[in-house]
C-alpha cells in the first residue's frame, strides 16, 4: 500500500501500472490480486490507509491538549500533520495532497472512515464549546468543517505550494491564526447566537 500511495501522489491513477507497484515493493502480482483484487481497489486501500492516518493523527493531537488550552492551541492541534506535511513538502505533501482530495469529494462507497470523521469532528466540538458556551452544535460543526475545508484546499491550491518554502515556524505563525479565527468566528456573531438561544428558551 505504501508503494502505491507513493507513486499514486506522484503521477495519478492514470500513471501507475501495478507491475511499477509490485516492483517497488518487492511484491508479486499474484500477491496485489489475493489481497485487494484489482489495481483500483490497492489504490483504494492506500489512501483510505493515508486518511485513517491523518486523521488518527488529528485525534491524538486534539486528544493530547492541556484543559487550559485556547482556541489557537486547539487550531494548532487541529492544523497539526497537514502543517508538518507542508514543512516537509516532497512524498509527504504529495501523499497529503492526495488524501486531500479525497477528503473534499470522497468517491461513491466510501463510508468506513464516516464514524471516524465524525468522532475527529466531536472532539474538536467539545474542546471549543467549552470556549465558546454561546454557539450550538450545528454552527460548531460548520466551523470545524469549514477548517478542515480550508486545510484540504491548502494542500491542493498554489498558495500551499507558495507555504513550503517557508520554515516550519513561519507556517504555523501564519496558518493557525487563520483557523483560530474560523474557529472561533466574530465575537459579535457569538453574541448573537446566544441572544438568540435565549429568546428561544421559555
């Protein structure tokens, strides 16, 4: 899986062939056949292995973080292995690009990681309603999609191009602000929101 990952980031689905896959790693074709069944299902594998990783990743790092921590912390946390694959650029960018894209359009069938996806986005959720007790569920859950939306169009858009030539410090200096901001909305919006709820209330 990681041999077709690899050459998966580097020229697309159209530009591996499974003989190219088996020679990297050390493999025979019988063995792609017996374990996934076709090219397109190891291709499947792979990055769905990619995404459980990234996200497994996220989760530790949200998991990791002090009770005490703010909204920026949690947006590092958050930001975390896409940040370190900016840094790194090379295979590592090119293999989060991939999962990048994936995460945007998922393809038809693919809904093993839901429960995963939704339990990364509940636990970033209960860390930021205890710094924001004026915003519901609903609106937490947009603003935390919306973060993963802007992190996903880093890695594919040119500015994430721009980003890896920067030092590591430097790319956390400017991104995590950024989701901090998405995160946390405008103090005035917040206000609102509660308002709101308390008018709703009998």
């Amino acid at each position: 899986m990681d041999a077709a990952l690899e050459l998966l980031a580097q020229r697309g689905q159209e530009g591996v062939t499974l003989r190219e896959i088996t020679d990297r790693a050390e493999a025979n074709v019988a063995a792609v056949s017996y374990h996934f069944g076709s090219l397109k299902a190891l291709f499947d594998a792979a990055i769905e292995h990619a995404l459980e990783r990234y996200l497994d990743a996220q989760m530790n790092a949200v998991a990791s973080l002090d009770p005490a921590a703010g909204i920026e912390d949690l947006a590092a946390a958050f930001a975390g292995p896409m940040m370190r694959a900016l840094a790194a650029g090379g295979r590592e960018l090119a293999v989060m690009r991939t999962v990048a894209r994936v995460g945007i359009d998922p393809p038809q069938g693919w809904d093993r990681l839901a429960a995963k996806f939704q339990q990364s986005r509940r636990d970033v959720a209960e860390v930021l309603s205890s710094k924001l007790p004026g915003v519901d569920e609903q609106e937490l859950n947009f603003r935390i999609r919306c973060a993963a939306g802007l992190l996903n169009w880093l890695a594919l858009a040119p500015i994430g191009a721009e980003l890896t030539a920067e030092p590591a410090e430097q790319i956390e200096r400017w991104l995590v602000p950024v989701l901090a901001g998405a995160l946390h909305g405008s103090p005035a919006a917040t206000s609102r929101a509660s308002a709101r709820r308390d008018s709703q209330r009998p």
